[in-house]
C-alpha cells in the first residue's frame, strides 16, 4: 500500500494501481470525424435558409452585394444566427494592413489568423490554410449556408482574423493588380507543402482560379465602380 506521494507515483508508471491501469487499458477513444463534423454544420446551416431567404430574397448577390460599408453582418442576420455578441462583434476588426495576399477580393478576408486549423471545419467551401497553417478565404461565400460557415469560421478563430469590411478597401485598380499575380497564387498553391497542409482542398482554390473566378471578380469590380452588383449577364462587365 502506497504510503506517501512518492509511492503513488512510482505505482502509477509500474502498474501497482492496477484499478487506474485496468480503466486506461479500457478506455476507448472516438477519433474525430471531420467529413461528419463537415456535413452536420452544412445541414444545420442549410435548415437557417428559409428564414434568410424570406427576411432578405432568394437573390443571394443582390443581398451579399448591398451596402460598402460594415457589410454583410446587419443585426437582422445576426440575430437569426443567435450571434448578436463579441464574438461577432470582432468580425468587424479592421485586418486590411495583415491582409492575407491570397484572400479572394471581396467583404471577408483574413489578416493573421490562429494555427487551429479550425476554417477547414467550419467552412470548407470557402477557406484554406497556408503553409504556416494561417487561414484565408479562397472564395467569397456564394450562397446563404457559405455565408454562415464564413462568419462561424471567423467566430470560433481564436485570434479573431476575420474581418469583413473588404468593401472599404478593395478597389477596381487592386482587384486588376491582384489578378495579375494569380499565376503565383496558384504555384504556390501547387507547392508540396501547401498540398500537404491542405490535403487535397487546395485543389478547389486551383480550379476556381482556373475557371469562374474571373468573372465572379469582374462582378465585383462592377460592384466597386457602380454601388450595386450586376443583375443579369447582358452588362457589360470592366475587364481585369
């Protein structure tokens, strides 16, 4: 029998509390399921739908697109996403000075971000990591459930990173520079390391790069110059 702390701790790695042993022996451990964790989020950010679409329209652009300044987080969205507290109160930190350079023009962005990799979670459609494990966003939300996985992204981030006041910086001049290095963009996302960090995902910021994005981003440059965003494919977009 173990008569002071020495002795405890001795039994302990020599298997004399063979009551504590027995009970780790038989622990069982669930490891984490992160496609099941993935598709839980989206469903119950798909069940909010209705509700945003009947308070705000079908016409998610029109909605995403409204206002340059503190934009999309009115208090009529928020409080249907039960988040009218700090934490969503920090998505309006201004980041623009950190701006990440592989954020997609647009309202969110991300400026020095935690290394949790929580954004691959939360919203997997619309993040991804660099090779230092700080988050971005690669596409801008597309529709109403990315719209809720982009602000529980920027929610749970530790070091609050996310920002969405794009709009007051973004400029038709810095979306053309921007597009104009986008061949770094995608060697970089190319690299062994960052296909490493990204499992694979990297992937969708390649494809989306090498087909719509281009013209998403002619929209919102139209949106920059015009206050408002293009209603139909007839108007003529500015080139990039």
């Amino acid at each position: 029998m173990p008569t002071n702390l020495f002795d405890l701790i001795r039994n302990l790695f020599t298997g004399g509390n063979k009551t504590l042993n027995s009970h780790i022996e038989h622990k069982t451990f669930t490891p984490f399921d992160l496609e099941a964790y993935i598709a839980k989020k989206q469903q119950e950010a798909q069940e909010k739908v209705p509700t945003l679409e009947r308070m705000f329209g079908t016409d998610f652009p029109a909605f995403f697109y409204r206002h340059r300044t503190k934009y999309p987080l009115t208090d009529e969205l928020l409080f249907q996403l039960d988040l009218l507290g700090p934490e969503a109160v920090s998505l309006d930190n201004p980041h623009w000075k950190d701006k990440h350079p592989f954020n997609f023009p647009g309202p969110f962005y991300t400026g020095q971000t935690d290394t949790c990799g929580t954004g691959e979670s939360e919203a997997p459609y619309n993040t991804l990591s660099d090779t230092e494990a700080m988050e971005f966003v690669f596409r801008q939300p597309q529709n109403y459930v990315e719209l809720i996985c982009v602000i529980n992204a920027g929610v749970v981030e530790i070091y609050d990173g996310y920002s969405c006041n794009g709009n007051n910086h973004w400029t038709y001049s810095e979306c053309r520079n921007w597009w104009s290095v986008r061949g770094d963009i995608i060697n970089s996302l190319n690299s062994p390391k960052f296909r490493e960090m990204n499992g694979g995902r990297e992937q969708r910021y390649i494809d989306y790069l090498n087909t719509t994005a281009e013209n998403d981003l002619r929209k919102y440059c139209y949106f920059l110059e015009n206050h408002s965003y293009p209603k139909n494919d007839k108007i003529a977009l500015p080139p990039l």
